[in-house]
C-alpha cells in the first residue's frame, strides 16, 4: 500500500461583482445552487479534496468580493494563490471586457507561477448571451489560459474546470512535488511553501499579518 | 505569569521547561491543582506534574509530583465527560496515559492551554516519526531516585494514578497497587503493552467520530498527524456492510500431535478427504519435535518434513499456495490458500506466545497467523495447552495468556497491534490437552464401545469449561461424533497400553469464533497411525465479506465529500448586522460611534481580529478606532464592537483641505476562517480648527457656509499669495478676533485664565459658533473660550512661526532684537496674528494681580503652540522657546 499525503493548494475566483463567483464555489464543493445574489462582501473560502492522477489533493477555493470598492484589498490575496479563475458572465459583456482588467492585476500581484483559467459562467442564459463563446475562446487563447463555458445553475462543466485548474497548478508545481514526494510522507503543503519563499523578500512580510 | 520560570529552576543544565500550564488534577474525590509542565532534553520529551503552593514563582514554590516520558506509549486525548454538557469556553479535560497508567487533568480554557497540547502532541508526533527506534530518557533517572524516597510525596499522589487492569478482571486488587516510586517507565518501551494505550486512541477516535459536529470540529482544526485519514478509515469501518457482501468459502482446519516422530505415511486421508478442494487450509501440528536441540535452538529438521507432507497431501484437485508457516519448538501452523485466492489475503503477521516452562517456554503454548482475507480479518492460533488430567486450570491460565500475550503487528504503525479477540474471525485449532474426568479408563472405553459420545462428552473438561465460560468464551464447538483422539499405541488403532494406561481424552479439538460460520465436517483420522494422537479436522464453511469495488468507491468519495462538507461547516463564520457605516456630519474633536454587531453564525467557536492592509501602518484609519479590535465570540453568541470616529489636530487638517475623506476598509480576519470587509464612510464639516491662518484669512464668512469646492481650492492655495478675487484678505482670521476680543472684554482680570481647563460641551458650542456664525457673541464661560484659543493654535497645519523658522528662533533667542527681527520676516498673515496674540497677552499681564499670570506662564504655555517644533521637542529646545517667545510679553515703553 502507497503511503498517502496530501498536497494542499489554493485557489482563487476573480471577476465581476454578479458573475457568480459564489455559486461556482457552492456548485462545486457543496453540489448546490442557491440563485438569490448577496454579494460576497470580503473573502471566503471552501475546502475540497479531489483526487489527481493518484495525489490526494486538498483545494481551499477562495472567493473574493468582486465589487470595485474591494478591489485594491482583494488584489492582496492575489500572492497567495497558486490559481486563479477568471470569471465573466456571458450575459454580461462588461463583465467580459473587465477581465483584461482583472487580468493584469494578475499579472501585478499574483506569483510568477500562478495557473489561470477562463471562465464563462451563467451558459445556461442562451438567450440573454451577450459574448460569443468564440471571443471567451480568442480571449483564453490570447492570455494561453484554458477556456470554460460554465453553467452553476445545470451544473454545466464546474467539476471539469475546477479540475483542470488544478492539475495545472499540479503540473507547474511538479517539481516540487516529485522533490518532496521521495522525502516526506505527511502533508506537503503548497502554499506554506509559497509563504516561506515569500518571506526572503523581507518587505511584505515585515508585519505579522494573517490574511489567511 | 508565565510559570514555567519556577519550574526552570528546578530542573538541570540542558534540560528546559517549553511551556507550563496551571490545571486541575480529577481525584476520585475532587480536584487538586497542579502544573504541569513540558521539558525537553536533548530532543526528547516528558510532562513533569508538580504540586505547588500559591501561584509558582520560583523552584521552592513547586514539588515534583510525577515525570511522564513522552514516548510511543504516551497518549493525551481530550475527552469530554457524559455528564456535563460541552460547554464553549469551559476548561479543556484531557486524559493523559502512558503504559498501563492514566490520569485526567482539566486545564483551563484558552490559546495557551491549546498552545501547551500543541506542544505536546508535536513531541509525541516526534517519537511516532521516529518509530521504531525509541527515546531512551536516561535524563529522567535521577529524578526516579528522588521518588523513592519515603514521604516525598503527598499521600495524594498515591492516589492519583489508577492502575488500568489488563486482563479487564481484577478491578479491586489493583487499586492500591500503583506506588508512585514507579513513576518512571521509560525503560519497557516496546513491550507487549503498548497495543493496549493505542488502541484506547482509537477507540477514543471512533468515539468521537460520533460526536457532535463542533467536536469534530475541533478535531479536524487540531494539527494532528494523519487525523483526517483516521477519520476516513473510520467511517469506511462503519458503513462496511454497504460495499461488502458476504460469500463462503471453505476452510479447512486441522490439528495433529505427532509425538516427535517424522512422516510416515500419507496424509492425503486426512487433509484431502473433503469431496471439494477447500479454499483455504489451516494445518496444526504439536510435539513436533521433542528433541532438547529442538526445545533450547528452535531448530528442527522436522518442520521441512512435515511441511512437505502436508503439502503432499492436500486436495489434488486444485493448487495451493503456502502463505505462512510458523513454528515455536514443536508447535507449528502450516497456512495455505488456492491459488487465485491468493491476491485477496494480505496483512499476513504471524506471533508465537510461550506458556511452558516459567510461563514462557515453548515446549507450550501457540503460534497464529493474523490476516485479512478480503475484507475479513481473521486469526488463526493453534496451541498447545499444558498437559494433565488434573491441571485444566493450568490449562485454563494457558488460553487466557496466549490471548492476552499474542500481539500482531499492523501495517500501518499509527495504528495498535491486534489482539486475537480483536479479529472478527477466530479458528482455534490444537491440543487443548482436556481430558475426561470422573471417568474410570474402562467405563470410558465402554462407552466408546456403544457409541455413547453424548455421555463421554459430559465429562468433557473442555466443554465443562467452556459451559462454565471459564476458558474460549464465545467460541463455538461442532459436535463430537467421533471417538477420542488420545492415546493410541503408535501405528495402531489400540488404546494405550503401557504401564499408564491413559483415559482416552478428546485432546484434539477444534473451535471457532465469529459470525456466518457453520460447521461442514468434524472428524477424526483413523488410520493415520503416525502417533499416539489421531489427527482431526474441521470443515468449515465462512462467510467472508468481499468489497463491491464501484460501490467501495463510492462510498469512500462520499465520506470524502462528507468530511469536505463538514470541513467547510466548520470554518469559523460571523455574520455581520451591518457591512456599511456611515458617519455624516463628523465636526472637529467629536467623538462619534457606532456599533458593529458580529454574531457568530458558524459551528465552532471564533476569534476575531481587524488586520492590516498592506502598505498601511495600522489596521484603520487615525481618526478610526474599533473597540475592541480582537476578540473571541462563543458559538451563537454575538459581540459588539465599537466603531468610534474621532477627528483631532493630526488628522482634521487633511480632511479640511479634502485631501482625506472620511473613507476606510475594515479587514475583519478570523482565525483559520474568512475575511469580511466593512466600509467606513463619512462627511466631514471642515472647521476652523485644523485650517491654515492664510486660508482663514481669505474667508469673510464662517467655514461652513462656503462651498466645500472654495475651501479645498483656497487650501491649495500658496501661503503668500493673496485670493485672485478682488476682495482684501483680512488681516488675521476672524475667528482668532472674535475669540480673543472676547477674552479682551471679558476675562482680563478672569482669575487663572488659561490655566484652568474649559468644558467640553462648552467647548463645541464655540467651534459650532465659530464655524457656522450663528451666534454673535461666543458662548460659554472664559475659561471654554480661553482653551478653545488655545486649540485652536494647537491644530493649525502651519504654527503661528513656521516650522521652516523654528530652529532660527532658538538660535537667536537671547537675543531681543535678533527675535523681533525674525519676526518681522513671517509671512505677513502670521505676523499679524502673532503680533496681534502677544499684544493680547501683554494687555492680560497688565492685570496679573486679577488674574495671577506672569510672563513665565503664559510663554510657557504660548511658546509650545506659536513656536512648535516639526519633530519632537526636547527640554533644552522648550527651555530655549519659551526665552524667545519671553522677549514678546515684556511690557513696551510708550
């Protein structure tokens, strides 16, 4: 019998206020949809565990609030994940056009390493579609992310996504992993990995705050 | 206090006290208080219990009670008692065992008592991850010797420890057993006990794998090792029955004393006389070899032998694999599958337990294989239990030591060795060596002539035993149909004829243990004629539990999710009444506030703290506080946390000039669980106070009748250049005219003026006043009006002397004319306003009879406002200001 550990990352929701960032998170760890909108009006979060070509893989998905008014806070837990979601809803085209937005505040704040993917959320709304699945597909194409089209509400692609995001970030992390996989048994865990890097830069870590 | 400080004291070079905690120690007849600290040395570990006398503060005040080595046979579980409610924030009550001891301790509640456990499982994990080489805790020896002495203990430290019975039996005996000059064990590690502490572990987790959701909780938040696969493999143990099924296999069982000699002659009439291969085959074989070489080397030529004989003489019609052979002296078990069988056993340990010669020689006792057959686990043991008519008590004692004494490894270390009795299946196979008793040999041998196996059973001792539930309580017997297998003359099918002239006995015997098992075949073998014992055998027919492996699967997702789910139950959540505070009408130095209500909403326990945003050097904002900024809020309670806005000299200037607004983000963390985010707004009424004298200058109408827009662009304003509008800036703001006209007038002979502080109520009338115009004459008694003045130099952005001018006034403040000099360089807004001020002063000196200033007084406190320092002042520097701002108040010559 394999010994077993786990591997423990994050990941993270980002998008428009609305896009449903929340439901994606209900769906996928609680299988349940709820459609009344509360905004999410700071940062929570669900854990999972999956199981990933044999890795136990435990996931804490972060959802953050989406409004503007939250943005320069929220883009400070950027530096802790290892994925990222980038939603919009394709009944929105707004939502859409903000995603080269939310993008580059990526690229500012989140690791190096960071695995995106494209989501557009709310499939299930044909006949309100604003973005054609072809432009979510130029766009993904364009930033070399994976592209879904998800529906919380039928369902449509969750697992698969969340899924894919993380075998990605399995991937880029492979290394480390095979590394650590020979030497430690118990829980290997991504993110203090992640942090402990994070503290030779000295500068951002100089106070003793927890954002987790 | 932090009291490991006194137990520090106590303790030698090299070793130290990682943390203590004050907890109760649970007699049978009250509490005792105790500390209880961690010591490490040289990277191993004990809990040293110390009785004390008031809080510890030094060595003298503590006395070692106890030493606990942390070591593999160490456990601290939390328990919760039945009868008390779990009650949030109540003490913490752990059970701490080592060895065959335990004891129960309520520590108080909190982080430092969570932080104490945290320790002390890290150093028990320590050892775990060591396993199996094992802490030697030579360091601990002198403190035994300290022990031994006579009355150093109290009598309640005798009391203290009960001593857990082993064998479950013998309760009363024990309880004044336990001395506490054997405190120290750290020598008998890995003996045979340590199966026992860790199964209590796993029971307590099965246990509390029952529990209420806020334990589980606690226990899924506690970083214990493996915890959450612990969790799985016990919820995989509780729904078994739903992805398994049950099917039969057969078992062949059999057992043969061979009296020492070598094979003969096939057993193929023994071991293959079933009609169908059976699936599995569990040999016995005793007296082996009664050599002395076999007794004192454990070597015999024998166990080749035989095994091939058995091998030999297994069914023909299938293949079989040897999975095990074990031997101990003479007794040995031979363990055989078919083939495709094969991939199904695992877990295969095989133990030997010695009952001989001083209770541990191998001439008895018995060997066992322990394994799993598919789902199933199953014990197989044959013994050989201690010889003689009239020892069935010895032999009695036999079975209960094998029992308690046979050990099997598990795989996974983590997890405590098996006992037989743990095994859901137990086949029992041996000489059990009970005999016939009250029987002459000859009325036995005619009741074995008639057949009359019922009466001669009657006799049996085994069965009287077992009726009795003296010896194999739960086990199972088919019945007996054939005639006793002792003792034959050798190659024959003749009784005993020696001298001894043996009672035929039923020595050789079957039983089994555990569910869906039923009894095909029991038999003797005649005419094998090997030995002076006839072989038996046992078909049985068992009921295996085999894994359906989609539904496995899918139960196991299912626990997966389920502890995901209760996972994510479980993280600490608030709801907030309120995301959104707005404060309107915020006015200079007035305290404003709000309530926040947090109510926790989520499963466990929490604690809250606001945090800072990066880049920012405090949690909010200055004119922000929130009261209290942590805390902890109990399961279903609320708390309620002051949000006060309050605007003073430091923070009004940039909200005046709308550089700042009343605008923040309050990061609420909870530990291990989310962040909310409340937003803080407000409208500031821009005031007087904490305005530049320059843009005061340019308002002809109070503050707050102007257009927000005019007073933010009049702010940005260069300090010297005049208002682009044709209308004349005033000489000095006229909120300075009308306060110290009003003082002119009015508190000139005013006793203590500017001595004796105003009231606040009185003071925001006047600010109110001053800024909005609304009355024409000021409000409030002299001495509001006088402190309102002197706030009013205090907040402005700019002093009446320029920073920039400071350090020129001290240099030259010897000098009378150097000063009025330097004063005649301000920018000429600030020269009136200083002229203007000192002038007032000088009039208020001509009246000290009255009001009892002089010039020393009112430099003192008029130099630390008009000439204020751009850092921090110090005495030198205050001394130097007060004798420039002096030369000002001298009365001048007209």
């Amino acid at each position: 019998m394999a010994k077993q550990y786990d591997v423990l990352f994050r990941l993270l929701l980002l998008g428009d206020s609305g896009v449903g960032k929340t439901c994606l998170l209900c769906r996928f760890t609680d299988n349940a949809f709820h459609p009344s909108h509360i905004s999410t009006i700071g940062v929570d979060f669900k854990m999972k565990t999956l199981e990933i070509d044999g890795i136990k893989v435990r996931i804490q998905i972060w959802d953050t609030a989406g409004q503007e008014r939250y943005q320069t806070i929220t883009k400070q837990y950027y530096r802790r994940a290892q994925g990222i979601f980038l939603v919009y809803d394709i009944t929105s085209e707004r939502s859409f056009q903000h995603i080269m937005k939310w993008a580059s505040d990526v690229d500012e704040y989140a690791p190096e390493k960071v695995q995106k993917v494209l989501i557009g959320n709310k499939s299930d709304e044909e006949h309100k579609r604003q973005v054609a699945t072809e432009q979510g597909n130029k766009l993904a194409k364009a930033y070399g992310m994976d592209f879904f089209e998800t529906s919380a509400f039928t369902n449509h692609n969750i697992t698969e996504s969340f899924t894919r995001l993380a075998e990605l970030v399995l991937q880029a992390n492979k290394k480390d992993l095979d590394l650590l996989r020979v030497s430690i048994n118990d829980q290997l865990d991504l993110s203090a990995l992640e942090e402990e890097a994070g503290v030779c830069d000295g500068s951002s870590n100089a106070q003793k705050t927890c954002w987790c | 206090m932090d009291q490991s400080v006194a137990i520090q004291e106590t303790l030698d070079v090299g070793e130290n006290c990682l943390i203590a905690v004050q907890c109760l120690l649970l007699l049978r007849n009250g509490t005792e208080s105790r500390l209880l600290g961690l010591v490490e040395c040289s990277k191993e570990h004990a809990l040293f219990l110390f009785s004390h006398r008031r809080m510890a503060i030094t060595g003298n005040d503590v006395t070692l009670q106890e030493i606990i080595p942390i070591s593999y046979d160490f456990s601290v579980v939390e328990v919760s008692s039945p009868d008390e409610l779990a009650v949030v924030g109540a003490d913490t009550r752990v059970r701490v065992t080592f060895l065959n001891e335990e004891m129960e301790l309520k520590l108080p509640f909190g982080s430092h008592t969570r932080l104490f456990l945290t320790e002390v499982n890290r150093a028990w994990c320590d050892v775990c991850e060591q396993y199996p080489s094992s802490p030697k805790f030579a360091w601990l020896n002198k403190y035994q010797k300290n022990f031994k002495e006579p009355g150093s203990l109290t009598p309640s430290a005798t009391r203290k420890i009960k001593k857990r019975d082993r064998s479950n039996t013998a309760h009363k005996e024990n309880k004044h057993a336990t001395s506490s000059t054997e405190t120290i064990r750290g020598e008998s590690l890995h003996e045979s006990s340590q199966g026992r502490e860790k199964a209590e572990i796993r029971n307590e987790l099965v246990r509390s794998s029952q529990h209420t959701v806020s334990n589980k909780a606690q226990m899924l938040t506690m970083p214990q090792f493996g915890l959450r696969d612990n969790l799985v493999k016990c919820e995989l143990l509780k729904k078994e029955e739903t992805y398994t099924y049950i099917e039969n296999f057969n078992f062949f069982l059999g057992t043969y004393n061979v009296n020492g000699q070598t094979p003969k002659e096939s057993l193929h009439t023994w071991l293959g006389s079933t009609a169908q291969p059976p699936d599995l085959y569990c040999v016995g074989f005793q007296e082996l070899d009664l050599s002395k070489e076999a007794f004192f080397f454990n070597d015999t030529p024998k166990e080749q032998e035989w095994m091939k004989a058995v091998s030999d003489g297994l069914h023909p019609d299938a293949k079989y694999a040897l999975i095990k052979l074990v031997r101990l002296v003479g007794i040995m078990l031979l363990f055989y599958v078919k083939k495709e069988h094969a991939e199904y056993i695992s877990d295969v340990e095989a133990e030997t337990v010695g009952t001989g010669i001083m209770g541990r020689m191998g001439n008895k006792g018995a060997v066992a294989v322990s394994f799993r057959f598919h789902n199933s686990d199953i014990c197989v043991v044959n013994s050989h239990l201690a010889a003689h008519i009239e020892e069935y008590e010895r032999r009695n004692q036999d079975y209960k030591d094998i029992c308690s004494r046979m050990f099997f490894r598990q795989l996974d270390l983590t997890l405590p060795p098996l006992t037989i009795m743990k095994h859901s299946i137990v086949l029992w196979v041996g000489d059990l060596n009970y005999r016939l008793s009250d029987l002459e040999v000859d009325e036995v041998k005619n009741l074995i002539l008639k057949g009359d196996f019922e009466t001669l059973h009657n006799h049996d001792q085994l069965k009287r035993q077992m009726d009795e539930e003296a010896v194999f309580v739960g086990f199972m017997e088919g019945e007996i149909n054939f005639q006793p297998t002792y003792k034959y003359d050798t190659g024959s099918d003749e009784w005993d004829s020696s001298e001894k002239c043996r009672v035929p006995a039923w020595c050789d015997r079957i039983l089994w243990r555990g569910k869906n098992i039923t009894q095909l075949n029991y038999q003797s073998h005649m005419n094998v004629r090997n030995s002076d014992h006839k072989p038996v055998s046992s078909l049985l027919k068992i009921g295996i539990k085999v894994v359906n492996e989609e539904i496995y699967k899918r139960t196991f997702e299912d626990i997966v999710r389920s502890l995901d789910k209760l996972e994510n139950e479980c993280i600490p959540s608030v709801s907030l009444a309120q995301h959104v505070f707005h404060f309107s009408n915020v006015k200079f130095m007035q305290h404003q506030a709000q309530t926040l209500t947090l109510y926790n909403d989520g499963q466990v326990p929490c604690q809250f703290e606001f945090i800072q945003k990066l880049d920012e050097p405090a949690y909010c904002k200055p004119w922000l506080t929130a009261n209290p900024p942590k805390g902890f809020v109990a399961q279903g309670a609320s708390v309620d946390i002051d949000l006060e806005v309050f605007v003073n000299r430091s923070t009004a200037p940039e909200l005046n000039s709308g550089q700042q607004q009343l605008e923040d983000i309050l990061v609420l963390h909870l530990e291990r669980g989310k962040d909310y985010f409340i937003s803080i707004t407000g409208s500031y009424l821009p005031s007087c106070f904490g305005s530049p004298i320059h843009m005061l200058c340019q308002l002809r109408e109070p503050i707050q009748d102007m257009p927000l827009e005019t007073i933010h662009k009049l702010n940005s304003l260069p300090r010297e250049t005049s208002s682009p509008d044709t209308e004349k800036a005033l000489d000095i703001p006229k909120e300075i005219w009308m306060m110290v006209d009003h003082l002119y007038r009015n508190a000139s002979k005013q006793e203590d003026i500017f001595q004796q502080p105003g009231l606040r109520s009185e003071f925001e009338e006047i600010r109110d006043c001053l800024d909005t115009g609304s009355l024409d004459t000021l409000p409030g008694s002299n001495h509001s009006v006088a402190e309102a003045l002197l706030l009013f130099l205090d907040a402005l952005p700019e002093p009446v002397i320029p920073y920039s001018m400071y350090q020129q006034c001290l240099d030259c403040c010897y000098s009378n004319s150097q000063c009025k000099q330097i004063i005649s360089l301000l920018p000429q807004c600030h020269k009136n306003v200083f002229n203007y001020l000192t002038a007032f002063l000088r009039e208020l000196l001509k009246n000290s009879a009255h009001n009892r200033l002089d010039s020393n007084i009112l430099a003192t406190i008029f130099a630390a406002l008009m000439l204020r320092s751009p850092t921090k002042q110090d005495i030198l520097e205050k001394r130097k200001a007060k004798e420039f701002f002096q030369h000002f108040l001298v009365q001048e010559s007209h």
